[in-house]
C-alpha cells in the first residue's frame, strides 16, 4: 500500500495551512471544487474519516472528479482558491515534505509520472521548478492511483516533526530549485500593478491589517512572521511593496530602522507621564518590555478593548459598571481634577493585573494595548507639523489576532503620532 495518499497528502497541507485556523475541510473542497464542474461539500464527518485515513471521497463526488480530471481550468481554480489558504512562505516545504513521502515510497516506479500538472516522474524530484504547480499536480495522482482505507498507520506518522526532518533530508539530498520569481508570480502576473493586486486578493481575509506588513518588514524582514502576509511582503521586491501600499492608498512608512521605532516609546513615556495617565515610576515599563513583544507572538490576545475598567457613574446608564480600556482614558482626561476623577489609567492597570509578579506575557499585551488606546484618544503633538511626514493608515484594533498585530500596530500607532502630521 502506497504512503502516498489522501490521508498524509491532507496531513502536511494542514500542517501548513494559512492562516493555522482554515481547517481541512475548506482545503479539501477547495482541491475538490477546483476539478469538479458540479459544487461540492464534503461534509466535516467524512472530511475527518479521510484525513485519519478510513475512507475514500464519497463514490458520486469520486466519479465526477474522475470525470473531469482532465479539466484544463484545474490549475487556474487552485491559484485562485487553494493558493489563498495555504501559507505562501511554506510552498516550498509542502513540496520537499511530500518529495520526501515519494522518494521513499517503494510501491511508486522511478519513471512513475508523479505530478499531473507539471508531468514531473518520480525520478525527477531533485528539480522542482515550480513548487505550487507540483503540490496540486500530485493530488490528481493520488486521485488517480491511490487507495485511502486503511491508511491510518501513515496518516498518524505525519507531524510538525515529521514535516521538519523530512524537509532537512530533502536539502541534504536534493538541489531544491526555487521558483525564479517570487511566490506570488505563480498568480501568473507580470507586471508589477497586477502583481500587487493579486496580493491583496490572495490575502483578502486580511486586508485591514496590510498596513502593517510595512512595520513587520522595518522591525525583522527575515523573520516567519505568525501571519503569513507578512512574510510574504517582505519577500516582495521594494517596487511591488510600495505598488501594495498603493492599491489600499496607504502612504509609506518613511523610517531608517526598526531603532527609530523603538525610540519613539521614550517620547510616549515622557508624555504620558505628563499627562498624568501614568506615574513616574512606571513609565519606565514602555520601552523596556515593549521590545519583547516579539518573544509572545504567537499568543491570542484575549480581545482588544475589554469591558473591566473603571467607569465614572452615568444616570442614564446606571446599571453599566465597567467601561473599555478607551473610554477610561477618554474620561480621565475630561474628568481629572474633578469630583468625579478616575484614578491614573496605568497605575490601575499595574495594580489589577499585578505587574509586579504577572506573566510577561500578559505584561507585554497590555503595554501594547495602552499605547494603541492613548494614540486613539489623545491629541497629536503640534510641534513641527511641516516637518512630519503624511500619516499611514492605521487599522482598527477590533481587527487584530495576535501579540504579532497589536505590536506592529502599537508602533504604527507612535509612528503615525511623533512622526507624521
């Protein structure tokens, strides 16, 4: 029986899926619907069955993707609707992952034309010119060839650590060729306009948070950024970068390196503690934590703007209690010296979740959170305005996923606030 089947092929294209939440079943009916000429919806049950290798796709589905296996349209449908939920930064690993499945698969011929696509043999995996074309040409084969019962001894094999050894054995054994373009070039177009309209349509479901691609590519362009759309920006040449600002009409971030960004949160601590929104002997916390914003990206912020903060009474909504990290600025500063002032926004906020002895996570998110809320709320400076430069968009707050966002956007926050008009 061959590795090679639906089972370990869903496996690995999981394990790399983008953004990590898409689930298998929309990979699957996108692989499905890009062949078949009648929508299908293969439902979660089966979905489940077939990835822990137990079953094959249903018998009518099966009969009309063998019908219309030939479907010339194929490779344009996956471009479209496969490409989009697959992280794009990751192409070239899927392919070495399912090379390796091959290469060590002794049921499959040496001259055994393995990707139907491309038409690349098995013997051939030490060139592969074109990774994208490659994934979706062996799912024809395994359609083609192979049988998924009884799978599940290699669908349990396949694993993050499975994945990562088997791409360590492709490089020590093959020449892996990249792809002469960029990864997006594989969207088939040329010119740099479509080049950038063809990102922000592979990243649609993402598209508030593109203004931030530009600090992610000031503050570490090599890094494998949790969102996949930063990565990818920063792959793209310094004229399709400035060609994406441009098509969501986002003026560019104009800044040396990522120490002038981190700088500004000096500026930020002096004015807050003018303000009175933070005590002098906090303030110190902005720029040495904030930095480390980074070491807890992959955490899920636990939302942007809860509702646990201090409210001044309202008699004509008497029973709400709390109020949102936002408005506690917001009436801070209208209330201060006043019978109804708050106390200070940050000192509450150090004393509630214990900044003394709390995880640095949690310390890092909220730090991030206060800045994002105090640019919201508080007055640009108005020295130098001829000097500064034009402001970039900012997105919402509501819009951000992980630590990795709100910090990009924290410091797109002081960028826009000290740095532009």
């Amino acid at each position: 029986m061959s590795k090679l089947c639906l089972s370990t092929y869903l496996n690995v294209l999981k394990i790399y899926e983008n953004p990590p939440i898409t689930g298998l079943r929309k990979i699957l009916n996108a692989l499905v619907n890009c062949i078949c000429i009648k929508h299908r919806d293969i439902r979660d049950y089966e979905v489940s069955k077939i990835k822990k290798g137990q079953k094959n796709i249903e018998g009518d589905v099966m009969d009309e993707i063998k019908t219309n296996i030939t479907n010339p349209l194929y490779p344009d449908n996956a471009r479209r609707e496969l490409y989009p939920l697959l992280n794009p930064s990751k192409l070239c690993d899927i392919a070495k992952v399912l090379a390796i499945i091959i290469q060590d698969d002794t049921d499959i011929r040496d001259d055994c034309i393995i990707d139907y696509v491309s038409q690349t043999k098995k013997n051939e995996l030490t060139n592969i010119r074109n990774e994208f074309d490659f994934i979706i040409g062996v799912f024809l084969y395994i359609l083609q060839c192979t049988d998924n019962v009884h799978t599940e001894d290699y669908a349990n094999e396949i694993s993050i650590e499975f994945c990562n050894k088997a791409i360590k054995k492709y490089d020590a054994t093959n020449s892996f060729y990249r792809n002469e373009h960029t990864l997006h070039d594989i969207l088939l177009d040329s010119d740099i306009p479509s080049q950038a309209k063809a990102f922000c349509r592979t990243y649609e479901d993402s598209k508030s948070l593109l203004p931030l691609c530009q600090i992610a590519n000031i503050v570490n362009p090599t890094h494998n950024h949790i969102n996949a759309m930063y990565s990818a920006y920063c792959d793209c040449s310094d004229d399709l970068k400035k060609q994406i600002m441009q098509e969501i009409k986002c003026p560019i971030v104009q800044v040396d390196d990522e120490y002038t960004l981190y700088n500004l949160l000096g500026r930020f601590s002096d004015e807050i503690e003018t303000l009175g929104l933070a005590s002098p002997d906090k303030t110190y916390m902005f720029p040495q934590y904030v930095v480390k914003s980074l070491d807890f990206e992959e955490l899920e912020p636990i939302g942007p703007d809860p509702s646990i903060f201090p409210l001044v009474p309202n008699t004509i909504i008497p029973w709400q209690k709390t109020s949102t990290l936002s408005r506690f600025i917001d009436d801070y500063l209208y209330y201060k010296d006043t019978d109804n002032a708050l106390p200070i926004p940050f000192d509450w906020i150090w004393n509630n979740f214990d900044f003394a002895n709390c995880d640095c996570k949690d310390l890092i998110l909220w730090l991030n959170l206060f800045i994002i809320n105090c640019c919201n709320k508080i007055d640009k400076p108005t020295d130098n305005k001829s000097e500064k430069k034009e402001s970039p968009v900012i997105p919402f707050i509501r819009d951000v996923k992980t630590i990795e966002d709100i910090h990009f956007l924290a410091l797109l926050c002081l960028y826009d606030r000290y740095m532009c008009k």
